[in-house]
C-alpha cells in the first residue's frame, strides 16, 4: 500500500472537489497527493509543480498526459476522476489504487510465481490493450508502474505517453527508463506500441525472477544488453517464458501486438483484435476474487496464428511534437518519494544469464513503420504469422562487426541525450552511474580478452557487492588454516576466509557485509549456478574442475601435491617413501599421484585427512600424501612433534575463486584483487600467519592469471 506523507508547509490543503490529506510521491512534472471528495471517494490528485505553472510548454505536456489517461478504457488502469487545466493550480484526478508497486512486491516478497504471476501478466496485458486501443504509447511501462491491487494489477502513470500519430509512430527520441526501453526507443527507431510490448516482457521477466533483466552498473551497460544480448528463457517459468521469448524479440516488427498476448495468454486463437468481451474477460482473470489460472502450457508452435495490422487511430496535434521529460512523473496512486532508488540490479536471486544475441537482420528493425492503433474491434486485413517460441531451424548467428559499431553509437548517443535532459538525475536515482568509465569493455561486464561469443551474466557479482553491499561465499569448514570452522555456529577462520575477506573489500563489501557458507566438494559448482552462493573460495582447484562450466577467477593460490611426514622420520624425498606405510584419505586423488611416482607403497585407507593426522602423530603411517596447503594447516595445529611438507611439487593445483557462469566483470575484478593481494604483501604475512610453525615453504610469487574468458 502506498505510504501517505503528512502535508508539509506550502502544501495545498483542497484542489477542486479534493480535501487533500497528505502526500503520496513526487516526481520531476508534479507532486501527488491523497484527496477525498464529499462522498468518502479518494483520489490520487496530480498538482503541476508551481515552477511549471507559467510555463506553456509543461501545461500543454500535462494536457497531453490528461488527453492520453482520459482515452484509455478503464480495463486494469486508473481512470481519470477530475481534472482543472485552465486554473493557476493544474491538477489531474485519478482512481487511487489501494496497492504496493511491482516492485516494491518483488523486492519485498521475492518473485512472483504460480497464479499470482498468469494474474498479472493478464492483468497488464489487457491494461497495455485498453492503452494501445485509444491511441496511446505508454512508452515507461515498468514495475514501478504496474500497481497491484486489491481487484488485480493497474497500469498507471502515462506522463510520458504520446498520441500516435497518423503513421502509427511517434517520435524517436529516447525518453523511459533505460533498462526497460526497447532496442528501437535507444537505437533513434520510430517508436510504437511494440515498445511497450518489450517493456512488458521485461517487467514480466522482473516479475518472475526478481531482477531486472536488462540491469547494469551504467546506462551504456544497460543499453547495450538490450540492443546486444538475450535472456536465458529457461529461466522463467513455463507459463509466460515463451510469450515473454516473443515479445523481447529486438526486431519490433517482429513482436506480438498486446492483443495477441492476452489471446495467447487465454488459450483463445492468437490473431486479430480483442474485444471488449475479451478485455473484460481478462480483467476479470487478472482479479484474486474471480480469476482462475487460464493459462494454457506453452509450447514452440509452428502453427501460431496470423498477426494482422490494426487499423488506425486519430492522430493528435502535438504528436510530432517531442518534449524531453524531467524525471520520472508522480505515478497515479502509487508511491514515488522524492530521492527514491528503483534498483534495477539488486536481490539475491540474480539469476538470468546474458547469451550472445545477433544483431537483426539488416533492415528489420531499422525503420518499421507500425501499423496504426484499432479501435476497440477494428477487423484484420493485413495477416501475418507471429511464433511464439524459437523458430525451428534458426541459423546461427552471426558475428558483428558495423553493425555493432552503429549500435554503439546509438548507444552512445541515447547517453548523451538522457544526460543532456535531466537524465543524470534519473541515471543516478536508477543506480546506473556508478562514477567509473562505461562502455563496450568493462563498464558492461565485458572483457577485451573475452571471447566475442561469450556474454556476461546478468548481473554480476561485482555490481551486486557494489549496490548492496553483500556477498554470500561458499567457503571448507573442514580444513584447519585453510578454511576451518571449529564447532556448529563458530566463525569460520584460516587462510581461505581471510582472502575471500580481502577479495570482498575490493569489491566493497565490508566484513559485516559477507555471509560465509559451508558447502562440500560436490555443492560448489550447483550453489553458483543456481545464485545461493556469490563466490566459492574453497581449495577450488582450476584444472581439476574445469568441467563444472562455472567461472574461476586466479588463482589465489598454486598448491602442489605433496607428501607430509615427520621431521625425524628419515623421509626427504620420494625414493625414501618406497615400502613405507602411506595414509590414503577417502575421495583424495594424492595417494595414486604419490604412488605413481614413488613406486610401491603401502595404502592405509582412512576416512578424511583428521583421521590420517591422527595416525601420523601415532606412528602408524609414516607419510600424508595431499596439496601442500592442506597438508600444512593440519600440521600446524599439531602440537608436540615437528612435521614436514617434503616440497616433491609433483602437480600444481591452482586454487581459483569460484563464480557464476559467464560473469566476466567480477572475474575480472577478482583477479584484480588477488594481484593487488601479493603486491602489497598481504599473501605473504597470511602465509606467515597460518604456517609459520611448520617446515613448509609456500608459494610466495603472484601466480600467473587464469584468462577471465567467461567459461570454465
């Protein structure tokens, strides 16, 4: 529900019929507040900011989003009340939606799934009909704007919606919210009613796994995924992920119109217009009192139903008009407090992984001209076919080379444009600026040493530690002076945990700011892909476990299969192992490794390394084969008897830090931090700290980088 503020000083207390009671939100055009009339009905009363009142310019905008609310059905928006124009107080009246926004529900609650999700894809759908059947691009459809109330999801805040003209476009000029434009509102395309349909298929995709899918640390980051890359569909769940696989098609042409969503979404055929039977239907689906789970199970189908051009809609004086917004507009009935920050890239279930994405074919989405908007029931008579799903036999695709360069400068120019128009505002409200360099390398999570072929996760580790200030990292609990947690609910301590400490400083996130989990050998590649963990630090050998299709990023460490022995033990090198009594731990590759190279040994089998030290200590093995590293933290709890690792080196075990699929940005930062790490001594004295009692000489030298190529 909307938080009301108490009225301050220098607020109106009546506008027209409204006794106002306090403030909802305020944006760049006006401020909102809660009025009631004499008969108990609230409202959500738009005021034109003062500053603006003698300005024609922002009058006739606050008309045009009057005229734009004013012809929008009332099926699952806010339907205009009251409104005075022409008085030294302009206000526009609205429905007040009782209801939390779609994103402050997500990021409260978590994503929405099951028929709370069918309800609202429905809900918006049939609300972005009654939009695009009176004429109107929304074009700042987003979470922000999709109010979740009591009857069913609203569509509000038209501020910045235009009439379409009589091409059915309008201007081209980018104004919404970057990370839920379409390609055409960045690239300088005419935009139409296409744009909210990709707009719509990411705020479904936010509304299912609780991220903004095209999120980033800047807003040429975030541009450039949306031009460049796709979402992985498996991601989201089978009853919206190939509609939503349809609409954030990057050729608008190509997309399905709002209407064949909601026919699609109510298992009715997918063509033509929706009627007012149709759209009340879907109003009706969309409520929590009346709606039933309608949608059908989805499938790739060859046979979907033509898409035909709408007819067109009345076109308006002043489309071709464009006037560059300030930021976001009071949201009708929702809550937009002044300051407030979307976070476009937070939550802990960053889960949607980027895939590199052709650009269109030539042509296809450099000029379409739109068909124009029908009135409700307007007859087909241009078909076409619309797939919902892959199509089968696409070909691959190909690589870019100018046509990505003119991406990039659409890119480049959208940012200035949004800069050059108040958008530093906006930008910085969204989180997109972070104060560093962006672009095509680094700013978007991308590497000049990454494969052209390989995208970066959606959202990496290192923007997630950087606006949230949190990391989870899966860390051994097992491992004395490596990573070591002595008792159930202990702090976890050794080697491993102070470096993960380090890596997550350079990341900036504080000590209090990391959650250390334990997880075994068999969980760390599972837990980084499926988000419970950030990062594994945990003896994560590189050459080992290149199969897991994670990413590494290091290595921190070079460990070396090695042998342990005590110091009196007449033990120096491998020919002296030869006959002797070597423990064999459970699981460990080190006994055959030793055995291989020393000859004939005696095996001891033993449940865990603990086991082994404990017959070591007793004399009942003469040696521990495993990574020197290893063998050295449980040697240097031992008290009583000096212990020795021999230095055979006999393989290298590059310890890596693990991380998501594909995350390049944070590899990269990564192994940023652990080059840093050796230069400034740090290595060294945790080195000193952990081993110093045992006869062992570490790796001191910075280890050679693993490439940060983005897969395993």
């Amino acid at each position: 529900m909307p938080q009301v503020a108490p009225l301050g000083p220098g607020d109106p207390t009546e506008l027209g019929p409204f006794v106002l009671t306090g403030r909802i939100g305020e944006g760049g055009q006006g401020v909102v507040y809660l009025g009631e009339n004499e008969a108990g009905e609230r409202a959500a009363v738009k005021l034109l900011h003062v500053k603006f009142s003698g300005d024609a310019t922002a009058r006739s905008r606050f008309a045009r989003e009057l005229r734009a609310a004013q012809r929008v059905a009332g099926f699952c928006t806010a339907g205009v009340v009251a409104a005075d124009l022409e008085g030294d107080t302009p206000y526009i009246a609205s429905e007040y939606i009782e209801g939390r926004s779609l994103r402050e529900t997500v990021e409260s609650d978590g994503p929405l799934t099951g028929a709370e999700l069918e309800r609202l894809a429905i809900g918006t759908a049939t609300a972005l009909i009654a939009i695009h059947h009176a004429g109107i691009v929304h074009r700042d459809f987003k979470p922000d704007n999709v109010l979740l109330a009591e009857d069913g999801p609203r569509v509000v805040d038209f501020g910045i919606a235009r009439i379409v003209d009589t091409t059915g476009t309008v201007t081209s000029r980018a104004v919404g919210t970057p990370a839920y434009m379409a390609p055409e509102q960045i690239s300088g395309e005419p935009v139409g009613p296409p744009a909210d349909v990709f707009a719509w298929g990411s705020t479904m995709a936010f509304a299912a796994t609780g991220t903004a899918v095209f999120g980033g640390s800047s807003i040429a980051a975030v541009l450039n995924r949306i031009l460049n890359h796709d979402i992985d569909m498996s991601l989201l769940p089978p009853q919206i992920r190939e509609v939503v696989r349809a609409c954030l098609t990057k050729a608008a042409a190509d997309r399905p119109t709002a209407d064949e969503i909601l026919l699609r979404l109510l298992g009715r055929p997918g063509s033509g217009s929706a009627s007012d039977d149709v759209l009340a239907e879907g109003a009706q689906a969309a409520n929590p009192e009346t709606g039933v789970s309608l949608i059908p199970a989805y499938r790739d189908d060859a046979d979907s139903a033509a898409r035909t051009g709408p007819d067109a809609a009345d076109a308006d004086d002043d489309a071709a008009v464009e006037d560059a917004e300030d930021d976001a507009a009071g949201r009708t009935g929702g809550e937009r407090a002044d300051g407030e920050t979307p976070g476009e890239s937070t939550d802990t279930d960053w889960v949607a992984i980027f895939r590199g994405a052709a650009a269109p074919p030539p042509g296809a989405a450099r000029a379409p001209t739109y068909p124009r908007v029908p009135p409700v029931g307007a007859a087909d008579d241009q078909p076409r076919t619309v797939r919902f799903g892959t199509p089968p036999g696409r070909p691959p695709a190909r690589p870019r080379t100018a046509g990505n360069r003119a991406r990039w400068i659409a890119v480049i120019t959208t940012v200035v444009a949004l800069l050059a128009t108040g958008g530093t505002v906006m930008a910085s409200r969204m989180g997109l600026i972070p104060g560093g360099n962006a672009g095509p390398s680094g700013g978007a999570g991308t590497s000049t040493s990454q494969d052209p072929g390989t995208a970066p996760r959606l959202v990496s580790v290192a923007d997630k530690a950087k606006d949230t200030g949190t990391l989870t990292i899966g860390v051994k609990g097992d491992l004395p002076g490596v990573g070591h947690q002595p008792s159930a609910g202990a702090a976890f301590v050794g080697l491993e945990i102070d470096v993960a400490r380090y890596v997550a400083g350079k990341l900036g996130v504080q000590p209090s700011g990391i959650t250390f989990r334990r997880i075994s050998r068999g969980e760390r590649a599972g837990l980084l892909k499926n988000g419970q963990v950030d990062m594994v630090v945990a003896t994560y050998a590189y050459d080992q476990s290149r199969e897991d299709m994670v990413t590494f990023a290091g290595p921190y460490y070079v460990a070396h299969t090695d042998v342990l022995v005590s110091s009196g033990s007449g033990i120096s090198d491998l020919s002296d192992l030869a006959g002797r009594r070597v423990c064999a731990p459970q699981g460990s590759m080190s006994f055959s490794a030793v055995a291989t190279a020393a000859g004939k040994l005696v095996a001891v089998p033993a449940e865990n390394y603990a086991v082994c030290m404990d017959m070591l200590t007793a004399g009942t093995v003469d040696a521990v084969p495993g990574d020197d590293l290893i063998l050295a933290g449980f040697a240097a709890r031992v008290t009583g008897m000096k212990l020795s690792v021999l230095g055979l080196d006999l393989s290298d075990e590059r310890y890596s830090v693990g991380l998501p699929p594909k995350d390049v940005k944070a590899c990269m930062a990564v192994r940023d931090a652990v080059a840093e790490m050796y230069a400034d001594g740090t290595m060294r004295s945790l080195l000193a700290k952990y081993f110093r009692n045992v006869d062992f000489v570490p790796e001191e030298a910075t280890p050679p980088a693993i490439p940060c190529s983005g897969a395993a």
